[in-house]
C-alpha cells in the first residue's frame, strides 16, 4: 500500500486502518506528529486517473476503476455512489472524502484544444450547533472520523457556545481547524442544564463537570429549597477556574 499511496498523512488515517483504541495506544508511544496537511482540494468530477494517482488518492488500478464509472454515471451527484464502488481500500475511500469534493462533471475527451478551467470549491456556512457529520465531513480541514468526533462532543456539552471549544475536540488539529473555522458559525442556542431539577448524573455528564462538583451542587440546591436560584448566587458554587466555562450551560431557574 504504502508503495502507491505513500506514507500515512495523519492519526486519522491510522484510525481508519486499525481503530480508535489502537491508534490511541499507538500515540502514547510517539512524541512527534505528522507534518501539515497541504494537500490541495480537488475535484472528484473533474480529476482525472493520473492526477488520482499523483495526489496518492487511489492506486491506479482503483483509479482507472473510479474513472470509468464516473463516465458510466456521468458524474457523481453523491457519495453513496462512490461508496458503492467494488475494490476501493478503506485508506483510499478516507482519502477521496477527504481531499475531494463533488463539483461539476467535467467530460474530457481525445482532441479537446485546451481542458476547461476548473472551479475551486465552495463551501457553504454550517450552525455547529444543528450541523451533522456527514455535512461537517464536507469542509476542509474535517474528515469523516473527525466529524463524528465533534458530533459526540456536542451531545456531551450540550451544545457549543464558542468555536474556540472545538480546540477541545481530541485529533482535531490546529492546522485544520483553520481551514474549517471560516465556514462555521454558532447561531442556534441551547437549553442549560437547571440545577433546580438536573440529577447528578445528568450534572456529571457533561465535560466540565466532575462528580465531586456533580455532588456538591446538588447539596448546595437541597440547602437552597425550592425557589428558583438567582444566578449571583448559584455562581458562587462553581470553583473560579470552571466559572466561566460552566456558566453558559446552568440555569437557576
């Protein structure tokens, strides 16, 4: 594989050959990291088998495969036809999704003058908070495992109340997450966890959220009584290095 797909390009590209648990065991043991990823965004309906080659997309017989059905289909309108295509290796499906977009078909034959200019990729601008991951997979920067790392992460938080906190998401790199940042925004709001009613166990399920704070809340509510908690004084129940963080996801009410 590695003769004709060359080395590997990043810790998700590990994942997709071993699995989660496998390649975190393996990080434990490396100090270093893979080098930036700069590899330019292409086309799917416009490359052609050689260029699949040349960017280590496919090896060339899977690229001469992915060609001819393109033409057979003319042009691929969504990914489940490429991941109908017998023969594709999983490091070749993570690379063609992640390096590739599904632009306009671009028919080439013998004897054309010149190759029609292609068009660089648009993207459109997604709500972290109502985004799925097969949306999040479409932008640069953002892969499919990585994606459903940032979808998990949500539906421990809640919901997101800054962009800054997908730096919290594990094997989302920095360099990639810039490219991604320009195309996300956060506009829908979440519903905070009330500390009148949560349990704690919701409590401690959040990131932020230990199960010894989990307790102490819940004591500090039983003292409290029924009313609602004005927020002056339920913030003074969270330790000062986690009041700004929390803040945004409690409610007294």
């Amino acid at each position: 594989m590695r003769a004709e797909l060359g080395p590997l390009r990043s810790w998700e590209e590990v994942e997709v050959l071993l699995d989660s648990a496998a390649t975190e065991y393996i990080q434990t043991w490396f100090s270093g990291d893979f080098p930036p990823d700069t590899f330019p965004i292409q086309n799917l309906n416009a490359i052609d088998s050689a260029e699949l080659v040349a960017y280590k997309l496919c090896r060339p017989v899977a690229a001469g495969r992915l060609i001819r059905y393109r033409y057979k289909v003319k042009g691929f309108s969504d990914w489940a036809e490429v991941d109908s295509m017998w023969g594709l290796m999983g490091i070749e499906r993570y690379r063609l999704r992640r390096y590739t977009v599904l632009g306009p078909f671009e028919a080439h034959f013998h004897g054309t003058a010149s190759r029609p200019r292609r068009e660089r990729p648009t993207y459109p601008i997604l709500d972290l908070n109502e985004a799925t991951a097969e949306a999040l997979e479409r932008l640069p920067g953002i892969g499919p495992k990585t994606a459903e790392r940032i979808v998990k992460y949500r539906e421990k938080l809640g919901y997101f109340v800054s962009l800054d906190q997908l730096r919290e998401v594990w094997g989302l790199r920095a360099e990639n997450l810039e490219k991604a940042l320009p195309y996300l925004q956060i506009k829908t709001p979440g519903r905070p966890l009330s500390l009148r009613t949560a349990s704690v166990e919701e409590l401690a399920q959040h990131p932020y959220i230990s199960w010894k704070l989990a307790r102490t809340l819940i004591r500090q509510r039983q003292q409290w009584g029924d009313t609602p908690i004005p927020p002056e004084v339920w913030r003074e129940w969270l330790p000062d290095s986690l009041r700004a963080r929390l803040e945004p996801y409690l409610t007294g009410e």
